[in-house]
C-alpha cells in the first residue's frame, strides 16, 4: 500500500466538556476486531464482528457510546493499518462522522526485549493505546497514510493492471518453452506458432505428442488473450493522452516533454506518485519511493544496511529503469555528468549502486519539475506530441 509519511493535527481531544470514543480495528477476512475507549488508562471494551457489516459496526458504536456513558452525539475518532481492504472503510467511516486514521502498519512499534514479530493477536489494543498518545499529542508516534480519492485510485488501475499483465505474457512464454524444452525443442513464439508447431518434429523425427500439443495451444491462446487486452489498454492511455482534460494528464504531458521518458512512466509516475500526493521535501519523496538510506547504529557500530524499499516499490523499480534510460537519452545533462564522475569507472556492483542514487536524484528533481516547472539541469526536451503520435502508430501497426 501506497504512503505519504504525515501526521495529522487537527484530532479532537477528550475533555469533560466534549468526550471522544476512540475506537481501533483488526481487520480480518471473516471477522472485525474492534476495541473502544474513552481515554488512557481505562480497560478497551473489545468486540468482535462479522467483516464489512457497516450496519452491524454503526450499532457496536452506539452500543459502545451507552456502555461507556458517552453522549449518543459525541465524537468518535477511529484507526486501522493500511492493507488490503484499502480506503473504501476510511470513506464509509467519514460519511458517517468518523474521523479516520489510516496507519502505516511498518510504524507501528514493537517491544524489542520481547523479540517478537508483530502479530494481528495483539494489533487491536497496540492501535488502541497508540491511538490515544497521538490525541494526546504524540503526532511523532507513527506515519499516517495520505488517502487518495475513490477517482485517484481508480486512475491506479489502468497502469496496475498493465502491469500484472505483463508478469502474465512472461510466465506463459517461459511455460511454452518449459513444455518445449522437455521435448529437446526450441522455437520463436509468434503469430505462426500453431503451424510451426505442427511441422516440429523431435529428435526421433515424431511429432510433438498430441497431449502435449493441445496443451501448447491452449496456452498459447491465453498468450494471446493477454496480448490483445494489454495492446486494448495502451491504446486506451495513448488515447487519454492525446485528448483528456485533466490535471493528472497535463502533468503526465509535462514529464513527456523530456527525453529518455516515456509515455509508460510517465503515466505511472503521475497516478501512482505526483498526481494526488503532497510532499514537503526531497526526504518525503525518496522514502516514499524506497530509495532512503537505512542506517544501523548501535553503540560503536556503524553499519549501511541499504535502501528501504519499504515505499511503493512499483515507482521504485521504474524509478531504476528510467536512471538507465536518463545515462543514455541525456548525455549532456548535470545529473548524467555527476553519475560518470562518480561510478563512471567503477565495476558493475559499483554502477548499480550508483543508479540507485541516480534514481533518487532523478525523482527528486522530477517533483521540483512538475512543481516549478524549472527543468533538470543539461536536460533536454521532447515534444509530447509526437511520443503520443509514435505509441499509437505502433499500437495500430502492432
């Protein structure tokens, strides 16, 4: 799940003027664990209920409100960590007058004496009493997620899904030459494959077995299924491109008009990372991506353990490839010099770690770009237009 690391300010504070009712959940597949409380110190009142029931929830928080003697009009203050329910609960909670944190579950603390994973078992009370020190004014505690609109991470999908079917037309090809491979047969896979496939022959001089054979084919038409819906999606996006009017598709234009960027990473730059989510500096950008230093220090000990990859790993390896493509589409630009000074003579190991700096730079100096507009330093511009036009000439061609 997608972060962007800021607390939020504003919570109410239980007084005896206006008491609050913090509640936390557990979310499960089968079943919520919810606890309640009024304020520190004081035993949760927890209960458990069927998962995604927003009629049973609206009635265990009235039901929690008369337990605990609270007003049936005081305010109730919630939280859950980010997984894989999402934001549709964030956006139900606030129709209904909850004011809703959504946390970072990688922040949430665990007892280092007691060497333990942190385990959902104990996850609703943990959230409870954290909960309470961040009312209490403790906004450092924990990360709280920025929650994008239901439009923002619909635009998500697109580009997502791209994605998962690229991994798709991969592990059918390799299935394809697997199945190939038992026989001792290698061929190219293409348009022709059912005929090359017919006139193949193995070592004896027999045809591929007919089992074998109707299998290959039917994976191949899966193959194929995957190509048509991945070419149907990046027309679809080249189309958006070229005519909609929209903020998140000016900015994907703007990045477009620099070389060595393509139409691709673009899109997925802006939906993914600029188009919804403020940040207030260069530490903000790069932590988000993954690309921040993880320092161990204890002691005398002093130790670089590498990046954190704990941010949006889909920006962070397209972060990566667009480093290779910026070192060769922009020779002349500061940024590509500083790389050649620097790991330019080094071994391979050394100019990959070198990329991975290359590629924070970089992403920094993109925000600053879509920002100010001013942009990187020696680099050179495209015009968008014409990356459009040429995406869609292959498409049609393809």
């Amino acid at each position: 799940m997608p972060t962007n690391l800021r607390p939020h300010s504003n919570l109410p504070f239980g007084t005896s003027e206006q008491p609050v009712l913090y509640m936390a959940f557990e979310l499960g597949w089968d079943s919520w664990k919810l606890a309640f409380a009024t304020g520190p110190g004081a035993a949760p009142r927890r209960r458990e209920m069927p998962a995604r029931d927003v009629t049973r929830l609206m009635h265990e928080i009235a039901e929690a409100k008369r337990r605990l003697r609270l007003p049936a009009d005081c305010p109730v203050v919630s939280c859950y960590e980010a997984g894989r329910d999402g934001f549709w609960l964030h956006r139900c909670l606030a129709a209904h007058s909850v004011q809703n944190l959504v946390v970072d579950s990688a922040s949430i603390e665990v007892n280092r004496r007691r060497r333990r994973a942190k385990s959902d078992g104990l996850d609703v009370e943990k959230l409870l009493s954290m909960l309470l020190r961040y009312a209490g004014g403790e906004t450092k505690l924990w990360s709280v997620v920025q929650v994008p609109t239901s439009q923002e991470e619909d635009a998500r999908q697109l580009h997502r899904e791209l994605i998962t079917l690229g991994h798709q037309a991969t592990e059918h090809t390799n299935r394809i030459k697997s199945l190939l491979a038992n026989c001792g047969l290698a061929i190219e896979i293409d348009k022709h494959f059912p005929k090359k496939l017919k006139e193949l022959r193995q070592w004896d001089g027999t045809p591929v077995p007919e089992a074998l054979r109707q299998r290959l084919l039917r994976e191949f038409e899966r193959l194929q299924v995957v190509h048509r819906q991945a070419r149907e999606l990046e027309q679809q996006r080249a189309k958006e491109v070229r005519e909609k009017d929209s903020p998140a598709v000016e900015r994907v234009r703007k990045l477009l008009g620099l070389r060595a960027i393509g139409i691709g990473s673009s899109w997925l730059y802006v939906h993914e990372f600029f188009g919804w989510r403020k940040f207030k500096n260069r530490k903000e950008v790069g932590s988000l991506a993954g690309l921040a230093p993880t320092p161990y220090a204890s002691g005398q000990i002093d130790h670089e353990q590498g990046i954190s990859k704990a941010g949006n790993k889909r920006m962070r390896w397209m972060a990566v490839e667009i480093a290779w493509c910026w070192l060769r589409y922009q020779p002349d630009s500061e940024l590509t010099r500083w790389f050649c000074a620097r790991f330019g003579r080094g071994n391979s190991r050394q100019r990959r770690i070198g990329i991975v700096a290359l590629a924070r730079k970089l992403l920094v100096q993109l925000w600053k770009y879509l920002e100010t507009g001013v942009p990187p330093a020696g680099s050179e511009l495209a015009d968008w237009r014409t990356k459009a036009r040429i995406t869609t000439e292959n498409l049609k061609a393809g």
